[in-house]
C-alpha cells in the first residue's frame, strides 16, 4: 500500500498533454525510460512533440491530420481556422 505522499496527479487537458505532478519517468513502447525532474510535466498525447514524449506544444500550432491525405492542416491558433 502507498503512503498518501506517494500519490500522484494527473490531469486531463482537453486537445492537449497530459499533466503530471513530477518528478516522473516515461517508458515509451520500445521499452525506453526518460526521466524529469520538473515539478509538472506535459507528456504528449498528440505525438506531434519533437521533444515526445514531453509536450513542446506543437498540438497548438498544426491540426490533427485529414482523412486520407495523411498531412497536418496549419491552423491559426486564435481562431483554428485552417490556412
């Protein structure tokens, strides 16, 4: 059983990362393991980070990709309106 200070938060943002209370390790699928020591930590969900798996904030900058076409729209972040 863990002890309550063991406990961490996670909080979901809509259209963007998933925040963490750190410091925090990540596994990724290939078995690799990055650590942060942050306070806070923004791992990606949208696998557009170049910094992945950290949040860069790129979710903001370009829209999910289009059916079929297999790009990313750019989107003006204020408005979303495609380019």
């Amino acid at each position: 059983m863990r002890d309550k200070s063991d406990i961490r938060r996670v909080r979901l943002e809509r259209s963007g990362p998933l925040l963490v209370e750190g410091p925090v390790t990540v596994t990724g699928h290939d078995g690799v393991a990055v650590t942060s020591e942050r306070f806070m930590v923004a791992v990606c969900t949208c696998r557009r980070s170049r910094s992945y798996p950290w949040c860069d904030t790129s979710h903001r900058s370009r829209a999910a990709p289009t059916a079929g076409t297999g790009t990313d729209a750019a989107t003006d972040p204020e408005s979303g309106a495609t380019a």
